[in-house]
C-alpha cells in the first residue's frame, strides 16, 4: 500500500506551516534545547536507576517495595517518553548514531527499538487513525477504537475494563508482542516488518536479555521468587497504564476523526497534513510539569506535524500552529486538562462499545 494513494502531500497549509517553523526555532533556542534535554535525560535516568537500585538493595517489605516499584514503573514510562521516543524518531540529535544508541533506551526497558521504528514511526505516523493500516489502533477483538471495526458483544464493557487491561500493555511487549511482529512480519497493510539481521537482530537479541536480566533475575537472585514476580508486574502495570493511556488521550477520543484504508482508496486522496491535525488532540498544554514528564507527547498534534523535531521545543510551536490552522480553516483541538481528555476519551470508548443503532 503506498502512501500516495490515500493521500497528497500537505500542500500550501505543510509548506507554510514548515517556513513559519523555522522562523521560530533559531539557533538559539536549538542550543538552549540540547542544554534542556541533557539535563532532563540526566534527570530521568537517575530517577529510575535510583527506583530500581532502591528495589533491589533496600526493600525489606511490601511498605517500602510498593511504592519503590510505583516509581520505578512511573520513571521507566518517564524514560521512554522523553529519550527512547524522541531517539527513535531521530529528533534527539543531529547525529544518527547517537539517536540510534540512545533509542535502544527501549530494548532496556523491554520493548524492541527496531519493531517500534516500523510500528510507530512508519504505520502509525503515516496512516493515523486508519483502521488496517495503523496499528496503533488495532487492539481487536479486545478493544473497539474505531467504527469502522467490527464490534464484539462485551465490548458493551469496554469503558470498565480496558482501564485496567491498559496496563497489560508492557507485559504484552516484554512477553510477546515483539517476537510476534518479527515473526509475523508486518503490523498490517503497508507496514511490513522485515526480519532483523545483522546488527539488529543483535540488539533485539541482546536487548531481551538484557531486560530479563536485571528486571527478573537480578532479583531472583537477592529476593523470594514469587515477590520478584509480584513487584514486576505491579511495576509493569504502572508502566503500561502510563505509556497506553496516554497514547490513547491523543487519538481514541470524541473530536479525533477516523478512518480506513477502503474509504480513504475510494475517495479523493486527503491532504496528509490535514489528516493528521484532524485524527490528533493536543492535552493539558498548559501543565509545565506535565510536560516536561510527559516528553511533550500532549503537544500530539505539533509532533505529528514535526516529529523529527525534539519535544522540548513543542510549546514554542503550540501557537504557529495554531495560527497557521485557523487561517487555512483547518480545526485544531485541544483538551484544556487531562481530566478532559480522560473523560473525552471515557466516552469514546463507550460510544464505540454500543450497538449501532438500527435504521428502519
């Protein structure tokens, strides 16, 4: 499937957008923003090793092992957000290399770099909220995030249970969802998956390892098995509710359009810059602290737009594009809290599980 028959180029409104861009982020604030990363990197990654070392070392209980795997789960979600994610989309440096190395931030944690690249950066950037295309939306039979995918009877229930099926979202990488997108080879029409060799097959080897080991054995080692297991997966848990929630806060709410890739085949190329400003909601842009923890990603709308530009500069670019929007007529969302976008996305979900209503 290739791009192009779904969709344009972004026209005067991408062209535009990117001169207004440029003029905004000069030298000087691009060199103010590697001193920002730096610091922020430097920040997440001793509050995770922290967490973990504290885990590992100093917990003699459930009253100081709880909230030491909260934070660890908190701070590892923390790392991926501002590090690994930015790395893998190149937007961490200038120089390959390093976004390379410092991607692999996600095989230490236990997700496959190599895998996400394709799985995020290609299907779900390209062809967003395009049901068989993005998989980032394809959670069946589980969930129903889009109409244009079939509905399930117990998806009636969908608005109860997936906020806790959310944070079976790391387990599901750590276990099994890597091994089967390499071996299944694609993440559905038009993101095939090719098969690592090579060097990268050495990291997706090696980056396994690595996280079993020091998530589980480590442990084992210093610790009773069954606590070690208990306090994985409460640390897994936070991890995923954090990183799934919110990803979905962005897209799977009531003011995000969808689609699919008969319906986009069938009709007129769109506009990919539209697209994307339309199947996207910015979030609580305002909370400085949010943020910075979140690695930008409220600002949704201005990294779909710029991904390989670094999060830190997303709030200098809130206000270009929504200028650029307006005058071009196209509609830019924004959810002022993330209480807003909890609840938007609370009624989405259930929207989605109700049964279409019967047209006489």
């Amino acid at each position: 499937m290739a791009e192009q028959a779904m969709f344009t180029g972004g026209g005067e409104f991408q062209r535009e957008l990117k001169r207004r861009v440029a003029a905004e982020l000069t030298p000087e604030r691009v060199r103010r923003g590697k001193w920002e990363i730096s610091l922020k990197g430097v920040i997440l990654v001793t509050w995770a090793v922290g967490s973990y070392l504290a885990l590992l070392l100093l917990s003699h209980g459930w009253k100081t092992a709880l909230p030491l795997a909260i934070s660890l789960g908190l701070a590892v979600a923390g790392v991926a957000f501002s590090i690994g994610h930015d790395a893998n989309h190149g937007s961490l440096s200038r120089n390959k290399r390093v976004n390379r190395v410092l991607g692999w931030t996600y095989d230490l944690i236990g997700a496959s770099s190599y895998v996400w690249r394709t799985k995020h950066n290609h299907a779900h950037h390209s062809y967003t909220n395009v049901v068989g295309a993005d998989n980032d939306i394809d959670q069946m039979p589980l969930a129903r995030f889009a109409p244009e995918q079939p509905r399930r009877w117990f998806h009636r229930w969908q608005h109860v249970y997936m906020w806790a099926m959310y944070g079976l979202y790391s387990i599901k990488h750590h276990l099994a969802g890597d091994v089967r997108g390499v071996t299944g080879g694609s993440f559905g029409e038009g993101s095939p998956l090719r098969r690592p060799r090579g060097s990268e097959l050495a990291v997706f080897l090696t980056g396994k390892v690595a996280f079993f080991t020091w998530a589980l054995l480590l442990p084992m080692l210093l610790h009773t098995w069954w606590h070690v297991l208990l306090f994985f997966g409460l640390a897994s848990w936070v991890l995923g509710f954090t990183l799934a929630t919110v990803f979905q806060l962005a897209h799977c709410v009531d003011e995000a359009q969808f689609s699919s890739v008969d319906e986009l085949r069938s009709g007129e190329p769109k506009n990919w810059a539209v697209h994307q400003v339309e199947t996207t909601v910015d979030f609580a842009t305002g909370n400085r602290l949010l943020s910075w923890y979140l690695g930008g990603l409220n600002f949704q709308v201005e990294h779909h737009l710029f991904p390989k530009v670094c999060h830190v500069h997303y709030p200098r670019l809130l206000q270009v594009v929504r200028e650029t929007c307006a005058e071009f007529g196209v509609s830019h969302s924004t959810h002022p809290s993330v209480h807003a976008a909890l609840a938007s996305h609370a009624r989405w979900l259930r929207r989605m599980g109700r049964p279409e209503p019967v047209i006489a």
